[in-house]
C-alpha cells in the first residue's frame, strides 16, 4: 500500500472512532434541561433494602427470589428531591423469574415515605407488569383510589372526589401491543399542576386531571417497587429528570 493510501485509511479509521466516541458522548447526555439522578456506578442518592438493590454493569437492580421472599411492596427512594412539576424519564425491563410469568413494579411520584425504615412509599405510581393489562395505569399506592385511570384512559377526578372518564387517549390493546416483553421500554411520566400523563414507548397510556383538592399530591418523592410475590427481576437505567423552574 503506497503512503497516499495509508494516510487515507488512517484517516478514515481516525473520523470513525470520532464519530463513535461521539455518538457515545450523545447518548451519555440526558438531553436539553435534563439532569441524571442516576450515576451509573453505584446507588448514591438512593436508599432501599440492600439485600433487594443492587447496580449491575450500569442499570440499577431490585431482585426478589424464592429464597428471600418480601412480605409486603419496597421501594428504591431518590433522596435528592421532592420534585412538583417535572418531566421523568427511564428505561425498565421486568424479568418474573417464576413459572406463572408474574411481575410488578412502578415508579412513585409525588408520593410520600410512609415507613422509612422499611422503605415503604405512597402516592401516585405510574404502573408497569410482565402481565398483559396494567402497564401505564396510574395507581394511588398504599391510599384510597386504588386505580385512578385505566390504560388508554381521559380521566377527571373531580372537587367531590369522583372519577370521571372523559375521553380516551388509545386503545389499551395497541398500547400494550408496543410493550416489549422481558427488554428494554422508555417510560415517560409528565406532571403538571394537577395534570398527570404517562407515555410507554412514545404512546400515552393516561391522562389525568386530579381536582380532588383533598387527596391530591403537589410534590413528593420518587421511588421505583419491588413488588411481593413471586420471584422477579426489576432494572432501569437512563433515569433522568427535568424540573419546572420555581
């Protein structure tokens, strides 16, 4: 090969691994007004059981087996904040290490520490299962309302405290259609004053608008669920946050 040549093939090999490292550097950046609350490394920022949590090669982990069984729902908590308005961002994927293909987390938001030294949480969860119908729900964790809004649903809960569906934001068969089962999703929880949306692989999954003056939550912490029964595996990675300004 003559000396044009190789200077020309190092050339190319040297743009390559540019633009490699920069495609790397992108996707390693939470994007415009986001910031990570997750480092990647290790669970600073966080606390939860430690017999339950772990960071393994980058994505953080919440397993339950036969052999250490949970007697009621954990959370994994952020402890950096107690964000009101934002927009949450992550990557899940649910492993049910069981023969009946069960498993269940979430992620709470607005919600409050309801036994510290047990890490329990409750409040508003964005839902999400092995199983073929809660993914994208809102649930009211460990409160009264139980299911706020079913997937594919409008909701309004109104001054009285009452449920009323006023439209429809999809089908939950096709929502559920764009689930990938046992790999990576992108969920999207956005929460603004008293409006709540959830987003599953860019296809909202609920709308909910909370007049209930009473029971409504203004801000509160964020935490992610391992969820009692059987064996299961919870991860997420690219967890990354933006907060409305004050």
């Amino acid at each position: 090969m003559d000396f044009m040549k190789r200077l020309s093939l190092i050339g190319s090999v040297l743009l390559g691994l540019t633009l490699v490292a920069g495609a790397q550097d992108k996707a390693e950046k939470p994007g415009k007004g986001f910031k990570k609350i997750f480092n990647g490394k290790n669970l600073k920022g966080w606390t939860g059981n430690p017999e339950l949590w772990s960071v393994k090669d980058g994505v953080i982990v919440g397993q339950t087996t036969a052999a250490n069984p949970i007697k009621q729902n954990t959370f994994l908590i952020w402890t950096n904040g107690t964000p009101g308005d934002f927009e949450l961002r992550f990557s899940y994927k649910l492993i049910p290490n069981n023969d009946k293909g069960a498993a269940n987390s979430g992620v709470q938001y607005r919600s409050k520490i309801l036994d510290e030294k047990n890490w329990v949480v409750g409040g508003y969860q964005a839902d999400f299962e092995a199983g073929p119908k809660y993914s994208g729900i809102l649930y009211e964790e460990k409160m009264t309302r139980g299911i706020m809004a079913e997937r594919g649903e409008k909701v309004v809960w109104n001054a009285d405290c009452k449920k009323e569906v006023t439209g429809s934001v999809g089908k939950s068969e096709e929502i559920q259609a764009a689930i990938k089962k046992e790999d990576w999703n992108e969920y999207v929880v956005i929460a603004k004053g008293n409006h709540l949306q959830h987003f599953i692989n860019g296809h909202q999954t609920v709308d909910v608008t909370d007049n209930c003056e009473a029971k409504r939550a203004k801000d509160g912490v964020i935490a992610f669920q391992v969820h009692v029964g059987p064996p299961m595996t919870a991860m997420f990675k690219d967890l990354r946050i933006k907060e409305a300004k004050k």
